[in-house]
C-alpha cells in the first residue's frame, strides 16, 4: 500500500492459511495434527522447529563473538558490516533471517536501524548449493557419480537388509528400495530425518529408525551425494568452486581493503551502493543462509568431511580469518589499523528436506581493482607479502577441521594445524575455482566424466 504521493511504501500486516480439497474437491483449510490451521507450512518451507533452532545458531554466534571474543559489537545502528546473503528458497531466507535475529535481537539494535541488507540472486546465477539445474556440465557429472552409487549398492547386502525392513511401505511401481528407486533413497533419508526432528506425531513406522538400516542410508547417501568433490578436480570445480572463491576473495579483500569484501555491495544508501551508512570500512562478519548440500561440498572439497555422517538439521561452517599482531594492516591511503581482524562465515543449514559473488560493481572512486580475485600464482611479491601473518580456521559444527594441505611445514600457525595460512588456504582454493562459472558449466560436455585417477582433495 502507498500514500497518495507515492513517494514511500507503508507496511501491510496479513495473515496466510493453506487451503487444500477435501471430500468431493470441497475447498477446505489444511490443518495440524490438533487441527491448527496458522501454522501450516508449503513443501520446502521453514518449519516452526526450524526458526527456533536458527535463532539458537544465531544466538551462539552472538555469545561467541560478541559475548566472549568482543570482536562484534553489543549494539549495532546499522548492518552495514555484516554480509548476508541467502538462496531463492525462502527456508534459506528465512534462516539468515532467524539467525540474524538471535545475533542481534530487537534489544541489541537501535530504534533507527536501517533494514539490513540481505544479497540474493536467481537460480540461473545461483552457487550458493550445488546447482545441478543450472549447469550443464555439473548436472552430467553428479549424475554419472549417482549412477555409479547405484550400480554399487543396489544389488548389495546392505540393500538387501533395507528391504527386509521397509520395502512393504514403497509404492507397487517402485517396491524395491534403491539408490535411484522412487522415491531415492536419499529421499527417504531426508523424510526419516525430518520426522526425527518434529517429535512423535510426525514418525513413521518404527522400521524406518532401526539403527543399522539408517547407518546404511547414511553411508550411501554421503557417497552418491558428495564422493564428486572428493574424487575429482572439475566436479569441485563446477559444483562449489565459485563459492568457495567469494569466500576467499572476501577475506583477501578485507585484507586488501579495497571494498573487495563486499561492503560496497552491502553499503549504500537506498538505490544506491556505497561504503557503510555507519562509516564502516570493512565487512567484519558474513552469513549465508544455505543447504546441507553446500556444507557437505565446501567441506568434501576442502578435504575436510572424511568419515563424516550427513550434515544435521541447522549445522554450519565458520570460516575464519585471524591477523598475528605483528602482521601490518593498513588502508590503501596508508591508515594503520589496530583493530583484530575476523572475516566469519557462518552457513546456516536449514531444516526442511532437501530441497558473494563479489561482482566487479564498483562507482566513482569508492574502490580500485585490487588482487582479491586473482589467483595466487599471478601475486607478485609485494601482493604475497600482505597476505602474511594471517591464518584461516574452519569450525564445523563448533569443531575445528583441518584441510590436509594445511598440515604441511610452513602452511599453518606453529603449532596448531587448523590454523591454515591464508596464502597456503589460497593456494588450495584457488585450483577449484573457476575463473567464468558459466563458462565452465558449459564446457567438456562430451568429455569423460570421470578423472582418469583419483584427484584428492584439500591439497
């Protein structure tokens, strides 16, 4: 709704209900099991359980960095040093929203504090998960990866004992319980999981929680889904690569400050991008609303998720960035700073089933062409040196993880292997990042779609 000049936009409070057919395609409201009719989800969308375990994340960040680090401030009048971001589906949305709040409830925040802003993009652009339905090339390799799962597992013993427990509950045109059965078997992963999470009402027959058999639906859904990013360089590549390069550009860009780390795209005022509206000079934490598939990714091609099991309901990454006191930091007109430096990415997964980039915008003088994207192999020597004295550390779950190429002499803080330099974590990055993510997507299409040998990762 506007006011008659339509200079500003007022707010319209509403209230949604889900209407469904009932007995003779009467139109009927859906409705809870104690016949709630407000609260109701869609497919795909956030659930009340959901907004209260992403406002619990949000609110550990705000111990963590506010509370006990005092990194982040206690009170914020804008948020123009913090970078959200989420995917097209509003569960990821809504989570970076919950979390937010939990950071900074309403008790934190002044009374004038702008909207935060929030970066989006369209499922075309999107590399926030792996996006199998935008990328041609992607799509043939996880595909190729699912079917070599199938052709492994199907006919197995461990499939054979899935069935003695739940194949009587498949439908009669898919009565065999498989990988590539319908539904997957990933999909009854996804349902199990979710009905654990929603309490009792929500369960399914007491077969489909057996301890083994979800032990076995674990493991093979962690191969079909994610063995890509361990195996080979292109899949890493094509699948997550062009995220994992924001994140590094963002911390070489903080490092850098040359707006590199997106706070031009955050800043600005309304219509316009800018540096903070508070003055901020940098993006001191980042957030990003994603998926269980981008958590599983990031860590598989970071050779950091061996031996792991599926990604729970409201996990996530941190990613980061430390400065040793003696490392010199300073603006590009030569302003010292003395402030510690922590460029954090939190990647909130969201419970429901499954389902930066850092553009080169830049105006007037707010920012020159820096390093930030380049790869490290095209430094130079004064672009090398700034890099030093700065450690990258990656917590998932709140538990510290350690990139195998980062245990090398010389690659991490003396002393602790989770402590990667950032010119080392770089270097790793760097060979999976695509240089044009679309280009990429749509290269080597009649190409083999496995490595000749295996290409590990994290190295």
């Amino acid at each position: 709704m506007t006011k008659t000049d339509w200079s500003s936009w007022d707010e319209l409070r509403w209230r949604r209900r889900l209407e469904t057919f009932g007995n003779n395609d009467a139109a009927v409201l859906a409705s809870g099991p104690n016949g709630e009719v407000g609260v109701v989800c869609q497919l795909g969308e956030l659930t009340d359980k959901g907004r209260e375990t992403t406002l619990a994340l949000g609110q550990r960040l705000r111990y963590l960095y506010v509370d006990q680090l005092g990194y982040m401030p206690k009170i914020i009048k804008d948020a123009d040093m913090i970078y959200l971001r989420a995917t097209p589906m509003s569960r990821a949305l809504e989570s970076v929203q919950q979390s937010f709040w939990g950071m900074y409830p309403s008790s934190a925040r002044t009374a004038s504090l702008p909207p935060p802003t929030i970066i989006t993009r369209t499922y075309a652009d999107e590399t926030l998960f792996p996006n199998e339905g935008n990328c041609r090339r992607f799509s043939q390799l996880s595909k190729a990866f699912a079917q070599r799962a199938a052709d492994r597992w199907n006919e197995s013993g461990e499939m054979d004992y899935l069935n003695s427990l739940i194949s009587k509950w498949m439908p009669e045109d898919s009565k065999r319980v498989a990988v590539d059965s319908h539904p997957r078997l990933s999909g009854i992963m996804d349902t199990i999981n979710s009905t654990l999470a929603h309490g009792p009402k929500t369960r399914l027959p007491s077969k489909f929680y057996d301890t083994k058999g979800r032990e076995i639906i674990d493991k093979i859904g962690v191969e079909e889904w994610f063995a890509g990013f361990k195996e080979s360089r292109e899949y890493r590549r094509v699948g997550i690569g062009s995220l994992v390069g924001d994140i590094v550009s963002r911390m070489v860009g903080n490092v850098e400050r040359r707006g590199g780390d997106a706070l031009l795209e955050i800043g600005g005022e309304d219509g316009n991008m800018g540096a903070g509206r508070g003055g901020e000079k940098e993006i001191k934490f980042a957030m990003s609303g994603c998926h269980d598939t981008t958590l599983a990714a990031v860590l598989s091609s970071l050779g950091a998720f061996d031996a792991e099991k599926w990604p729970p309901y409201t996990s996530h990454i941190a990613i980061e960035l430390f400065r040793e006191e003696t490392a010199p930091r300073t603006t590009p007109g030569g302003e010292d700073l003395r402030e510690p430096v922590t460029a954090s990415t939190a990647h909130a997964q969201n419970p429901s089933p499954r389902s930066s980039i850092l553009g080169s915008f830049r105006k007037g003088n707010l920012a020159s062409e820096g390093f930030a994207r380049k790869p490290l192999e095209e430094f130079n020597a004064d672009e090398k040196e700034k890099l030093k004295g700065f450690y990258v550390r990656m917590r998932y779950n709140d538990r510290p993880v350690t990139v195998p190429g980062c245990k090398l002499p010389g690659k991490h803080l003396e002393g602790d292997e989770s402590f990667c330099t950032l010119e080392a974590f770089k270097s790793i990055a760097d060979k999976f990042t695509p240089r044009n993510w679309k280009e990429a997507c749509g290269s080597n299409l009649d190409e083999p779609v496995f490595p000749k040998e295996v290409e590990p990762a994290g190295t």
